[in-house]
C-alpha cells in the first residue's frame, strides 16, 4: 500500500510540483541571467473590453484561483522550512532576506484568517499586441501610506526563496 509520510519532508517534492502546476495556469516562468520573471498569461476574451462586465467578471473568477495559489505557495515554504534542518519558520528573518515577503504574509494572513488588514485585489489590464492580459495589483494601505504589489512579484519572490532553499536551480534552459 502506498503511503505519504506527513511525517516526513521528502515527499514535499509532490506539493512543489503541484503549486509550480497551479503557477503554471495563470503565469509563464521564465529565467534569463540567473533571475526569474513572471508575466500574467490570464488573458481577456478578444471581444470584450478592458472596462467591460465581462472584463470584471473574468478578473473576479480569477481572485479565487489566485486566493488558493497565494495559501498553497505560502503553505509550502512554511512546510519546507518547517522541514528543513533548524525545523524553524523565522518569518522575521525571511522578511530581512526577502522585504516583498512581509506583503506575501499580510496577504496570506488576510486570505487565511480574514483580518482587519486594509488588502484589496485590483484588476490591471496589461496590452499586449491584439491582447488584453489580466494582472492581479495586491494594493495595501498601511497607516495612511498606500502600497501596490503586483503578484507577479509575489511569484518571482516564492521562486528566489525555493532557489535559496535549494528547491529549485535558475537554469536558463
């Protein structure tokens, strides 16, 4: 009988390849120099407008997909690092390496326990040739300061962590 030990990281690698598929349905990957880019490939319907209610209702069936890819990628650092030699989650830590990573936990936590932080997903319609390609803006309001994050960087940021943690390589091939 087969088994997946919850008792034991390895089998992790099946949790990475399920989020890098989920990552794969909304963004295209891609390494040059060593560094990672992330492009929206979450397109509009050719005959509909940017502004209009088919606009907005794509971009709101969308939110749901990337409310369970933000829980999944944040859920497998967490279990990584939980799995790792020190068996720690220094979120403050990862947060010096990584600053985007404080906006990546304000998220999760928000998704996750329905918070009092002032979150908020936008629609940003990127043109690209005859297309329109929908981009999740992650806009935060801290205080009376206002902060945009789009999840492409989010993305980028969970690829240069499993980087760090030797979970992925950067190869340009």
């Amino acid at each position: 009988m087969p088994i997946y030990s919850l008792k034991e990281g390895y089998y992790l690698y099946h949790d990475v390849e399920f989020v890098l598929n989920q990552i794969g349905e909304l963004y295209e990957v891609d390494v040059k120099d060593n560094t990672a880019t992330a492009v929206s490939i979450m397109e509009i319907d050719k005959k509909n407008h940017f502004a209009s209610p088919e606009s907005k209702d794509r971009f709101n069936a969308i939110v749901p997909k990337i409310k369970a890819l933000h829980t999944s990628m944040y859920h497998l650092l967490e279990s990584i690092y939980r799995a790792s030699d020190n068996k720690v989650f220094d979120t403050a830590a990862i947060e010096k390496r990584f600053p985007d990573f404080k906006h990546f936990r304000m998220l999760n936590n928000k998704i996750k326990h329905f918070n009092e932080a002032d979150i908020d997903f936008i629609e940003v319609v990127l043109m690209d040739g005859t297309k329109s390609i929908i981009e999740i803006g992650c806009q935060y309001k801290i205080g009376e300061s206002w902060d945009i994050k789009y999840y492409a960087q989010f993305i980028i940021l969970f690829f240069e962590i499993l980087k760090e943690l030797n979970i992925v390589s950067f190869n340009n091939d």
